[in-house]
C-alpha cells in the first residue's frame, strides 16, 4: 500500500466538502464576511459556520456583496484557475494509480470547486451574473485562467508537477490575500488557505516520493517538472489591474522569490533541479489560451448549453 | 484462507452459540472455513461494485450541468473509493489481502454488482443510479448492519449513511428534470425507463434460483430473502415515483392485499444471465478501464513502496 501518512483520513473527512445544505436552507451566520467557526477543519465542512458559495449568491442578491470592476476582474482570475484545475483533477476520479488517490485527488478537485464557485460568484455579483452563468456560458477568450491550470494530466507525475506549481502558488497567494481590504475576498482566502495548505503537503510529499523512488519515478518526476516549469512565469506578471485592484488583491510579484525559495528547498530535498527552461509567454489573464483550453471547456460547458435557461 | 483448518469442537460451539443467540462473530473468534469464504465472497464482491460503480457516474463529473452539482457528484464517487476501501479492510481482517482481491477483480475471477455494466447515457441517468440503483443498494444494505461478522456490519452503518444521501441526491436531480423543461422532463423518464428492471435485478434471482441465499440467512449474514426485498423496494419506487410526477415501465406494479406485499411484472432473467456473463453493454469496457488504472498506476506504486523502504532504512541507521 502507498504510505499516505495523514491524507487519507483528511480526505475521507473533506468527501462532503463543497455539498453543504441544500440551496435557500436557513443559515445561522447573517454576516457573509465571517471567516468561519474558528475551531472548522481544512477539510470538514461546518454547514452554518463556513462560508459557502450560496452565501455569498444571498449576500449578493441582497446588495451586501458588491465588488467593485476591478475587484470583481480580480476575483474572476482566481476562480477561473481553480475552476480550470478542478475540471482537470476530476478526471482522475476512478483512474488513480491507487484507491487512497482517488480520494484524494478527488478531494482537491472538490475543495478547487469551492473556491472557483466562492470567487466566481462574488466576482458575478458586480455584473448580475451566477457562478453558472460564468462558467458555462463564457467562451474562451473571456476566461481569465493562467496557462498551468489548463495544462492536460498527463501522466501521475505531471499532474503532481502541476499540483506543486499550483499549490505553492495558491498557498502564498491566499495567505496575503486573507488581509485583503476587500472583506469577502478576505474571507474566502481564510478559508481557502486552510485547504490548499494541504494540497501543498500532498504534491511535496508526492515530489519526494517519486523523485526518490525508482529510477523510472525520478525520470518522469523530472519530466514533468521541465514540462509544467514554463508556466510559472506567467503566475507572478504583474499588470494594470493589478494596480487598480490595490490593497484589495495581492501583487503577484510580490510572491516570487517566496516561491522560488520554497519550491527550491523542496526540490533540493528531492534532488533534482530548478527547471532552467525560458518561461511561456502567458496571457491567459486577457483571454490569450492554451491549445488546450478550447477542448476541456466543450467539454465542461456542453450539457449546460443545450437546455440553455434550464435549471438543474 | 483456513480452508483445511483443524476441527475445532470448542471452536464450533462458541460459533454455534454466537450465531443462536444473534451475536457477533469478531476477527479472531473461530469460525466456520464455509462461513468465512462466504463473508470474503460477499464483502469483496460489495467492494469491487463500490470501485467499479465509480466508472458509470465518473463519466459525467466533466459534463455537469451546474458547479453545485459537479461538487455533488465529485463528493458521491468520491464517497465510493471510501467505501470501497473500508470494504476491503473489512475484508482483510478475515486473511484475505487487498492485492489479492485486487488480482481476483483483474483476472475476472471475482464478481461486482452486473448494474455497473450498464451505460450512463444522459445527465438524468445520474439521478436515476442515485434514486434507483443506491436505493436498491441501501434496502439491501441496511440489514447487513446487523449481520453478524463485526467488522463488516459496523462498515455497512457508515456505507448506509452515506448512500442514503446519495439517495436522495439521486431524487433531488430527477425531481428538478421532471419539473424543468420538457427536454428535461423526458429525459428524466428516459433514464427511470432503463435503470428500473436492471436496479430490480439488483437483489438477485428469485430466491427458488438464489445458491447462496439460504445458507447466508442460516448465519445471520442475508436477513431476508432476494424476493421479499426485491418487493420492499418496488413499494418505494411506486411511492415515491408519484412525487416525481413520472412513471415506472411496468404496469403490473400494486399492492397486494393478500400477501400484504408488492407485486410487479416478470423481469427478464435471460439478460440478467446474459450481462452476468461478461455480455452487457460495457462489461469489458468496465474492466478495461480498471485494469488500465491499475497497469497506468503500477510505476507510483512501486515508487511509493521504494521510498518508504528508502526512508526505513534511513532511519534505521539514524538510530543505530
């Protein structure tokens, strides 16, 4: 059996995260902007106490939640990454290479989904629009999501380069951005930090594994990590919305050399090197994509699109 | 396995004992070399359906019409991998390894439930495994909580929970396709007309043609009979069926006075047979896709085990 340590029971924990009650349920906690119940789990639901995605739709349909442009742009390329990576990860439920990765797999694509739905629905509310409406009804120049979350799975050890990549990323990100100006933004990063800590413990924990396995573990952990590498650059350019987002959002920037120094020491640990590849050209923050983008939002957004108007 | 255990007269009498007075039969108790293949048989067979069961409702976490219910359907199959893996710990404290009951479900010498060979062709098909094939599921389920091997009624209080809410997730999605628009609404009964006969079938031949029913009941493994569930299950379809505002594609379903139970209309046992025989719509795609998880993931494996041995003997040095 594969040594998951802690993951599995965290995981088994977390399998309803996302769920939470059913829509229009009576909430206990009026104001949308807690952080929560301070004693909740990262990965265990508190129906009433977390913030939920239908609590911010509510805070929204009551004119207590809206974000200003820039700040809802903002929100928009975040949940267009986790969105993207959500879809992504899904695809590995029921073909891990172990039953304890299905789980656990499945549960970062699930936590993912909670941000992607928290933050698409606040950024909706500046336009009148629901999480749906921007996931399944965008076309793909007006999604904001970086290169590195569209990237495809590819085998174990890519999708562990890029659950690494984007971990060490989210984790820094929503730790500054949990002092946002912006309350809802800060209490979705509350929240989402404490999840997406783990998912930073997983890759790590899974980048030693395979890098210190076998010799054929260490040969596709390294490939994986040339391939994925690239896209980093594009996490840390700064632009003009950025500026105008101010102390609302987190200058990506700002991020970097933690992220250099942190993805450095895990990658020291496992012996192997800091891909010296050029980074991409990115654009994904103003609709310039991947290849790959346009097939997995067919994909996504092909049911939805049929019955348009229809509610599910 | 103790398939050529010793005679154990102290042994039996305690199990004997045990079985009359409606206890349990704990891991290290003695028992029965028939009675413990029975269990390895049934419970690894439960397992195999929960991870093969995830292939048919995984087919549609990509396409789902709303992130509310991605995030329902992503937690659903995920809740299946649990029990799956509670399952086959279950299984394990009768000495029988994951890795073997792994190899059995590869090599097709070890049976899942023959619903999962069925085809999820439209989004409604996940309301109707939800409503239907989970609530098969559970009436099956919910008296093995009180079967009596330990280890595997306490695993079915947990499972039982947890379908029950998959249950009514299942009802919920039909309940919102049967009141949406009239592409939703057909589609809804679309799915309920080709779900119905296959989750009736889910309880087994009737119980004339059931081998192992008799002898399961005589341990306090089955509670009841294939039928007598069987029939439990139609009474909940034809009740709540109405709420749905759609119909169930047999029109001999009712309520008889007589037996005090109800009746419904012939199943088609020869497809039943057929499907069971590796001649369903997707038997082989089923396996294909498990063999190929397994096969693909082999290399991780092998990692994992040779950097945990890695790790050891580091340590190992550490402390010496």
């Amino acid at each position: 059996m594969i040594p998951t340590g802690s993951h599995h029971s965290q995981a088994r924990d977390g399998s309803l995260a996302g769920v939470g009650p059913s829509t229009g349920s009576h909430h206990r906690n009026p104001t949308p902007y807690s952080l929560g119940d301070s004693s909740a789990s990262a990965t265990r639901i508190t129906p009433g106490n977390a913030l939920r995605p239908e609590d911010i739709a509510l805070a929204a349909a009551e004119g207590t939640a809206h974000p200003r442009e820039a700040v809802a742009e903002y929100a928009l390329r975040l949940g267009d990454d986790a969105l993207i990576l959500a879809q992504r990860l899904g695809h590995w439920i029921s073909r891990g290479p172990e039953l304890e990765e299905d789980v656990a797999l499945g549960n970062i694509a699930l936590d993912q989904l909670g941000h992607a739905r928290s933050f698409l629905t606040y950024a909706g509310a500046a336009w009148g629009k629901s999480e749906d409406d921007l996931a399944y009804y965008r076309r793909e120049p007006e999604f904001r999501s970086a290169h590195l979350f569209e990237q495809p799975n590819g085998d174990f050890a890519v999708t562990i380069a890029r659950q690494f990549i984007a971990a060490s990323y989210q984790y820094l990100l929503y730790r500054e951005l949990t002092r946002s100006s912006d309350p809802m933004l800060a209490a979705i990063a509350g929240k989402a930090v404490k999840e997406v800590d783990y998912h930073l413990d997983h890759s790590t924990q899974w980048v030693l594994r395979l890098a210190g396995g076998t010799e054929e573990s260490n040969r596709r952990m390294i490939a994986g990590l040339e391939l994925m590498w690239p896209f980093v650059g594009e996490l840390f350019e700064d632009d003009p919305l950025i500026a105008e987002v101010g102390d609302a959002g987190v200058v990506p920037s700002s991020l970097k050399e933690e992220f250099d120094r942190a993805t450095a020491a895990v990658l020291a640990e496992a012996g192997v090197e800091v891909p010296a590849h050029p980074m991409a050209t990115g654009g994904g923050r103003h609709g310039r994509h991947s290849e790959h983008l346009g097939y997995l939002l067919a994909e996504m957004q092909v049911l939805a699109r049929e019955y348009p108007g229809a509610s599910w | 396995m103790a398939e050529n255990q010793p005679v154990d007269d102290a042994g039996q009498a305690n199990f004997d004992a045990v079985i009359a007075k409606d206890s349990r039969i704990e891991p290290k108790d003695w028992m029965p070399a028939d009675y413990r293949h029975a269990l390895v048989r049934q419970m690894s067979q439960h397992a195999h359906s929960e991870i093969i069961g995830m292939q048919p409702e995984a087919n549609w976490i990509t396409r789902a019409p709303s992130l509310k219910r991605k995030a329902i359907l992503m937690a659903k199959v995920q809740d299946e991998a649990g029990h799956g893996l509670y399952l086959y710990s279950a299984t394990e404290t009768l000495g029988t390894t994951r890795d073997e009951m792994t190899e059995a479900l590869l090599a097709g010498k070890a049976r899942y439930s023959s619903i999962f060979n069925y085809p999820t062709v439209s989004w409604a098909d996940m309301g109707a495994i939800g409503w239907m094939v989970d609530g098969a599921a559970i009436t099956n389920q919910v008296p093995l909580c009180r079967a009596s091997y330990g280890p595997y009624a306490r695993a079915m209080v947990r499972i039982c929970k947890e379908e029950s809410f998959h249950q009514r997730q299942g009802f919920e999605i039909l309940l919102e396709l049967s009141h949406g628009t009239p592409g939703q609404k057909a589609m809804a009964q679309d799915a309920v007309n080709r779900w119905y006969a296959p989750s009736l079938m889910m309880f087994g031949p009737p119980d004339a043609d059931s081998p192992n029913t008799s002898k399961s009941m005589a341990w306090n493994i089955k509670r009841f009979g294939n039928d007598e569930l069987r029939s439990r299950f139609v009474g909940m379809l034809a009740e709540q069926v109405k709420v749905l505002e759609l119909e169930l594609p047999d029109p001999d379903i009712r309520f008889n006075e007589d037996t005090k139970s109800w009746d419904y209309g012939p199943l088609d046992w020869a497809e039943f047979k057929e499907v069971l025989a590796g001649r369903g719509p997707c038997n082989a795609q089923r396996m294909e896709r498990r063999r190929a998880a397994h096969d693909d993931g082999a290399w991780v494996r092998e990692a994992a085990a040779a950097y945990a041995a890695k790790q050891s003997a580091s340590n190992d040095r550490e402390a010496a």
